[in-house]
C-alpha cells in the first residue's frame, strides 16, 4: 500500500515539473542593439520560462492583454552561449559567422486575381525552400519582407484552403508553420514587407516578427532603420513598406531621408549590405522595359544619389524573381523575391545590357547588365568564399556571383556562371 502512494507521489512530481506553457511556435531573431530576440506563440497565459546560460529566466508577454493568442519574448545579448526553452535549444548567432540565406516574399497568394495552391509543395514551394537551406546550415537567414499572403478566401478549398484573412491562423499558415523545423536550426533578421503596412498584415508584424519592443498594436509607417554588424561586414535594416513605387508624397520622401541618415552618420567605412523590401531599381515584364521607370522613385527621390562608398549592395524582394543589377554610380542591386509566392516576371530573357532608367523627378541610372533567375528559390552569401550564390528549391546552383573583399559583385563575375 505504501509502495502505490510512494509510486503515486512520485508520478505528480514529475508531472508537475513538467508543466510548461504550450509553445505552439518558438524562434530567434536579431534585433537592434546587438541584442538576440527569442519569441514564442503560446496556447496559455503564462509565458515559458528560458534557461540562459543556465540561469533561469522568465519571457515576457509581447502583445496587448486582450489578445486571445499570446506571443513573449525574452531578449538576449547576442553573445549568449546556450537558450533552452522547455528544454528545447534555441537557435543563436555563432562568433563566426560563415553563411547568410535570403528568401524573400515567401506567402501563398491568394487574392481576387490569383489564387495560388498552397496545399501542393510543388506550386507553393516555401517549405522546399527552408528545407534546402536548412541543408546550408546558415547562421543566419535573413528575409527581405511579404510573410503574408493569403487576403481573400480561396475559391477552391482543395487546392489553397480556407485560411485567410488578418488573422492569427494566416499567420501560422504564411509563414510559422513553414518554418518550424528551421526554427530550430537558425536564428531570423526580419524586414517588413509592404504586405505588413498600415494598411494590410501590421498587427501580425508588430507583435510577431517587428525589431523593436513591442508598445501598442498602433501602427507605424516607418520603423527606425539600424545596423547589424556581423564582424567582416554590415546590414542596414531599411523599411521601405511604405512609400509608393511610382507616385511619391514629401511625406513619405522626408520620412525616408530622416531614416537613412542614420546610414550615412555612421563613421564607420565597413562594408554595407542596404536591405530594403522595395528595389529601387528592378526589371519588370519584358514589354514593359520601355517605360523605364520601374523601381521606387520614393526611395530614390530620398536618397537615391547619397549612398556611401561602403554600400556595397542593396538587398530587396518585392517582385518575386531572383535578379542582380550591376547599375553604374550607385549600389548594384540583388533582388531575393522567390521565396515562394506565385512568381512575377518570368517571361524575361537571361540578361539584359545597358538598360536606362528615367523617372519623373529628371533622374536617370543604367544598369550595365540585368540578369535574371527564373523559378522559386534563395541565395546564399559565403563569407569565407565571398561569394552569393542563387540555388532553387531543390538545392541546386543556378549561379553564383564573386565578391570582392568589400562584398560588391565582381563585375566579371558572370564568366562563371553556368
Ligand atoms: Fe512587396
């Protein structure tokens, strides 16, 4: 009879030691600050307890109290050996960074004009896409911006289901669900896409996926750009999810200039990787290249002309193909926006010479040579190799561009191309 009571109590303790929060999803991203963010959507109203280099420490709550789901965080200096999570290990930034991924514009599309199958890997390929770059072991992948896609309620249920809407379960659908295995391997750097404007997924992308800790569900236009310094290099973290393409505002030009001046403040001449979802340079539709204007005038207008010598490139999906502009005078410009979302552009040629670009506010750039990669899929920066290579869903190499020590595209580069 003892014995049952002893077995019976012993039973309970273990139990009780394990009651966690239910983590339905869990990941790390770098924030402002060289800080390390991990975040956690709970099934629960208590957030998990971290264990950080074995010290015991509680995450806060990251979203209004009225919120049915709730999301916590706990920020860490970038430096930090060990995060566990209900006994999970939690992705950090190693002291060596070798490897970056860029995916971009990775959400199922469905909208009154497009209805993407996201139930078929195959024609909504994002899940192949982490899946293959889990396989590069990245330190760390950083997004170009568009997580969320499905707006409107999918005409054929078998084909993209039923989820939509501004809505937690679009959330998990677009982008949480995905990347659960990757989660667990690599740490995120996040940029918003205009997909989470004011006006579309902002309440998703503040209390998700946003740098900065988290004030209110109000919404910002403009989140303050920062640096994240990786040793051999820089990003400067830009929102360009406001802001239109074609037509601009004094506004939205002034918002953006007062952004970038924290760019050229810096003293510091290490080389920069711009990442900023819109281009300010791109290659449409093959019979639209005679408008010439494609980009986004509300960036260049604010700071088209002024980028400092150690901007090397700048990163930015938007349209979703994978594309590289060797423009003249200004960064060459790398578009990662074939993360998954029904493709744009395709019917390109491979590449493209001298293509002049004219807006309406008198100013005028050439991009050299455009080259164009077509289907779904990442790149790859090596640092120790310095070079960006383009791979498909499949892991295979489409083409890989040589960097300089300074992390600009080596122009010749292309004699290397398959
Ligand atoms: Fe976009």
């Amino acid at each position: 009879m003892i014995n049952i009571f002893i077995h019976l109590f012993l039973l309970l303790a273990i139990n009780f030691s394990f009651v966690y929060a239910e983590v339905l999803y869990i990941w790390s991203q770098v924030v402002p600050e060289g800080k390390l963010s991990i975040r956690a959507i709970i099934d629960d109203n208590v957030c998990p307890t971290a264990i950080v280099d074995g010290k015991e420490t509680i995450m806060l709550k990251r979203c209004d109290e009225d919120n049915i789901e709730k999301v916590c965080e706990l920020l860490v200096q970038k430096d930090v050996k060990e995060v566990r999570v209900n006994n999970v290990e939690i992705p950090i930034l190693p002291k060596k960074i070798n490897k970056i991924a860029f995916i971009g514009d990775t959400g199922c599309r469905i909208n009154t004009l497009h209805q993407q199958e996201c139930n078929s890997l195959e024609n909504w390929p994002l899940k192949k896409n982490l899946d293959s770059i889990a396989l590069h072991k990245p330190s760390l992948i950083i997004h170009v911006g568009d997580y969320h896609y499905r707006r409107t309620k999918c005409r054929d249920t078998q084909k993209c289901g039923s989820v939509h809407g501004y809505n937690a379960q679009t959330w998990h659908a677009d982008w949480f669900e995905p990347t659960k295995d990757i989660s667990q391997q690599s740490p995120f750097l996040f940029v918003r896409g205009n997909h989470e404007d004011c006006n579309r997924a902002h309440k998703g992308w503040f209390r998700y996926l946003d740098s900065y800790p988290f004030l209110s569900e109000k919404c910002e236009n403009f989140v303050p750009g920062w640096f994240l310094d990786i040793g051999l290099m820089k990003f400067f973290v830009f929102d360009s999810s406001s802001g239109e393409d074609i037509f601009i505002t004094k506004s939205d030009v002034d918002a953006f200039s007062k952004q970038f001046n924290k760019l050229t403040l810096s003293d510091s001449d290490k080389p920069v990787w711009f990442l900023t979802h819109r281009p300010l340079w791109r290659s449409p539709k093959k019979e639209f290249l005679t408008l010439k204007n494609h980009g986004n005038l509300s960036q260049i207008e604010a700071f088209g002309d002024d980028f400092p010598n150690n901007v090397a490139a700048i990163v930015s999906g938007h349209i979703h193909i994978a594309q590289i502009l060797l423009m003249d005078n200004v960064p060459d410009q790398i578009i990662v926006g074939n993360g998954g979302a029904l493709l744009h552009a395709q019917d390109q040629e491979n590449i493209y010479h001298n293509i002049e670009f004219s807006y309406s506010n008198g100013k005028n750039y050439l991009a050299r040579k455009i080259k164009n990669f077509f289907g779904f899929g990442f790149a790859i920066l090596d640092l120790n190799d310095h070079k960006l290579i383009f791979y498909n869903q499949d892991n295979d190499e489409i083409y890989s561009a040589e960097l300089t020590k300074d992390f600009k595209i080596l122009a010749e580069s292309d004699h290397h191309s398959r």
